[in-house]
C-alpha cells in the first residue's frame, strides 16, 4: 500500500504555491505542474497534506500576511511574532465559526474591532 499523497513532490507543491501566492489558485495549473490531472492531484493533496489545495494557499497567504505586518509593526523575536500569529489565528478562527455571538452577517463587533 503506497503513503497518502504517494508520488507528490511536497517541496515542489509548496515552492509553487509560494512563488504564485498574489495569483488565483488554478488547480489545473498546479496539477499539470506536479505531471497529474486535476481531480487525481486534489485527491492525492488531501490525502497528503489533510486540506485542500486552496486552503493550503490561504494558510500559506495569512502566514506571509502576519510576518510582514509583525515586522512593520516592530515585532522583531521569532517567540513576538509566533505570539501574533497565534492570537491572529485564534481571532479568525473564532470569527469564522460565529463564536461568540458574531456572524458576519449580524453586524456585531467583537470585543477586539475598534
């Protein structure tokens, strides 16, 4: 029985979709990229990194977002800016599952919007 995700080049995948970060995502593109039709490649991406394609990139886009922001705002230690990652994941986190009595819909605020 080959690994999840066999015959994936992660390196490469993840080396793609950072170079193509400010582009859409076109699976299709990628998939040709690694040498597999699409609906082959979105499976094996699941079964290897345990998320889709498109929100790996997310990830990978806050990711690059939180570190330039962290180093204009002067957070200049690696432990500051992992700080700053987490609270920030925390809040989008919390904000997409409606925790807390906000919606996006509802027009509430949460404690931490000014």
């Amino acid at each position: 029985m080959l690994a999840p995700g066999a015959g994936l080049d992660f390196a490469r995948i993840d080396r793609w979709l950072r170079a193509h970060l400010s582009e859409p995502l076109r699976i299709a593109n990628l998939a040709a990229h690694c040498g597999f039709g699409m609906r082959r490649f979105h499976q094996l991406f699941i079964e290897a990194f345990g998320e889709t394609p498109h929100r790996y990139l997310q990830s990978l886009r806050l990711d690059m977002s939180i570190t330039v922001l962290s180093r204009i705002l002067g957070f200049r230690s690696r432990k500051s800016r992992w700080k700053l990652v987490s609270a920030i994941r925390a809040l989008t986190h919390t904000r997409s599952r409606g925790v807390s009595g906000w919606r996006p819909d509802s027009g509430a605020r949460c404690a931490t919007d000014s």
